[in-house]
C-alpha cells in the first residue's frame, strides 16, 4: 500500500512561487532575499509584525524582541498580507473578511515555511522529523508539527 498526499491549491501555488525564485532547498528560503526578488522593504524592530502597502511601496516589519524562529513565522504571515490580501485592515473592513484573510495567513505560513516540493523529500515517519523540520526550516515546533500533521491528515491510501 502507498500513502498519497495531494497538496492543495495553496500549497502548489506556493511552491511554483518558490522555484520561479529559484528557491529548492531550505536553505534558499531567506526573507531577504525574498523581500528583495518582489520588491519589499524588510525591516526587524521592536514592535508588533504588520505589512503595510501603499501603491507600489510594500513593506513588512516583525517583531525583533521575539526568538529568531518566532519572527521568521511572523514573516510568512505578512508576507501573505502582501501577495495575497488588498486592504488594511485596521481600516473599516468587515470582521468576517479579516477572519477570512487570518485564516488564509495562517495556511499560508505553514505552506511557505515549509513547502510542499520540499517537504516530500524528507521521511514524515521518521521519529526525529520535527526536530528535522525545524531545524532546517528554522521555525517552530508548534509549526512543523502541524505541517506534518496535516499532510497526514489528507493523505490517502492507495493498493
């Protein structure tokens, strides 16, 4: 029997993304480097995470005084708000419609810490995967084994 895991529309978007960067291997994921291929201000300061744009000006700050891991999570997160959300949302948008776009960040954050076209090459069933993911994805426990967890979840098995 094999164990089939059809990644979603997201996660495939994602990892399109990534390669047209040239991004394959964990190592390649750097915020840097990401911000500038699209054109995004980065910036670590000692205040809460938020993206911000304004025509053609995008930014994304994270928290400094959070754990390296902590702030790289928060990274993904608004790195969503830039690629995939219009709006500010401090300003008079709906709570359902910031609900909707919190969810999609957090999806988002899974998939673009860990990507699908590189996730499949590690062995989910070992007894270290988490320790593994999170060392070379350098995010959080709480992340990878969620990632793990989901792809288990919507796998199928195949005779």
């Amino acid at each position: 029997m094999e164990v089939v895991y059809e990644p979603t529309l997201l996660e495939t978007w994602v990892s399109v993304w990534y390669k047209k960067m040239n991004i394959h291997q964990p190592s390649d994921i750097l915020e840097e480097a990401i911000c500038q291929i699209n054109n995004i201000y980065f910036f670590r300061r000692p205040i809460p995470s938020y993206s911000y744009e304004n025509g053609k000006f995008k930014s994304i700050t994270v928290d400094s005084r959070v754990q390296a891991l902590q702030q790289r999570e928060q990274f993904f997160h608004e790195l969503c708000h830039i690629l995939r959300h219009y709006g500010w949302q401090l300003q008079m948008m709906p709570p359902a419609f910031r609900d909707l776009q919190e969810r999609d960040a957090q999806h988002f954050t899974l998939y673009a810490a860990i990507p699908y076209h590189m996730i499949m090459a590690y062995n989910l069933k070992s007894s270290t995967i988490i320790d593994t993911l999170i060392e070379d994805f350098k995010v959080g426990e709480q992340l990878c084994t969620e990632r793990v967890r989901r792809i288990f979840r919507n796998s199928s098995v195949v005779k």
